[in-house]
C-alpha cells in the first residue's frame, strides 16, 4: 500500500516544468503525467492505494516483479514529494551479493558470480575497456544477464557502437549459475 496524497498528483500534472517524458534504448516511452494519471486515477479520493505486483512476461527466470500501478516507477524527483513516508534505499551490487550468499549456502557452483562481487570495479572497468561503454553500460549488461536477459539485448541496448560482438565466456556461465539457483527456490517454491 502507498499512502499518497492526491492534491499533490494533481499539483503536479498542472506543473509543466515538473513533468518529463524520455524514451530508453529499447524505444520505451516514459512519460510522468501518463504514470501520474494512472495514480490518481487509482486514488480516486482516497488518501493510499494497495498496489499489485506481477513478474515480467519477458524474463525467463521469473525472479524480478512490477508494479501495475505505482509511485515507485516514478523518477526519484517525484517520488520523494508524493511518498513522504517512503525511504529510497540503494543497496550497492545488492542483488548479485545476495544471491552469491545464497549460492555458496547451497554449496552450489559461485566462481563467475563470486568473482564478479567480489571484483566488481575491476569487472566493470574491463568490460567498460573492452566493449568501449560508458559505466552505466557496463553495469547494464551484469543486470540484464542476471535477469536472464539474452547477449543480443546487451548489445542492441548497451554495446550500440558495434553490433557483431562475441559473446564473453562469462556470459553464459554466470546466468547458468544464477539459473540453478532459481530452480531451487521454484522448486521449494511452487506456489509462485
């Protein structure tokens, strides 16, 4: 449940300056006032809204989850004036650091993932040498190879200089260890 105030969605959608709109690599529009309407639609008059989770169609691992409706989709800007009881939290390489916890827990296969936590600015600084990307690129690929994204979105979305580019040897046996780690917990797991 987020508790928002609907005065300041509508504030908000009068401000033109406040509102802003992008497109990702992948051609996704991002538009504040559309994500801005669907809330207050939502709120109708009321002061919070229960907000629904549902895991990507998209991802073969079936680990990440998104909101229908949410403030949390918002940029950060916004975010901090309509949820005043929220707290941002970034947690520094938090997913790949926990699922190495649990990976070595399960005396399950870790060498990529460990190497990569354990030299994770040295990783992203050779993989930022070697594709010629920019930081923000190379922490991209890590995140869409943990999510069970496939080498050709890496490159289409984070590699866009040169398009026939081998794929590293890494690759494919970090998403094969973070596989199996997801079949242990779907399998523990058959509800979700």
């Amino acid at each position: 449940t987020e508790e928002i105030d609907s005065s300041k969605v509508r504030a908000i959608l009068l401000s033109k300056e406040l509102l802003h709109e992008s497109v990702d690599k992948q051609g996704k529009v991002w538009n504040d006032k559309e994500q801005l309407t669907k809330i207050l639609k939502k709120l109708k008059n009321a002061k919070s809204m229960k907000v629904k989770y549902a895991h990507s169609a998209k991802s073969p691992f079936k680990t990440r989850i998104y909101p229908n409706v949410s403030a949390s989709v918002l940029r950060s800007e916004l975010r901090g004036v309509l949820l005043s009881n929220y707290i941002d939290c970034d947690i520094n390489n938090c997913h790949p650091a926990i699922a190495l916890q649990l990976l070595l827990a399960l005396n399950m296969d870790a060498s990529t993932l460990e190497h990569y936590v354990n030299h994770r600015e040295e990783t992203l600084h050779k993989t930022m040498k070697d594709f010629t990307i920019d930081r923000k690129s190379a922490k991209r690929i890590f995140i869409i190879c943990c999510y069970g994204g496939s080498w050709k979105t890496c490159v289409r979305d984070c590699i866009t200089k040169v398009k026939d580019i081998a794929k590293p040897a890494w690759f494919d046996k970090l998403q094969n260890e973070l596989k199996m780690l997801c079949d242990v917990f779907k399998n523990k797991n058959v509800k979700i």
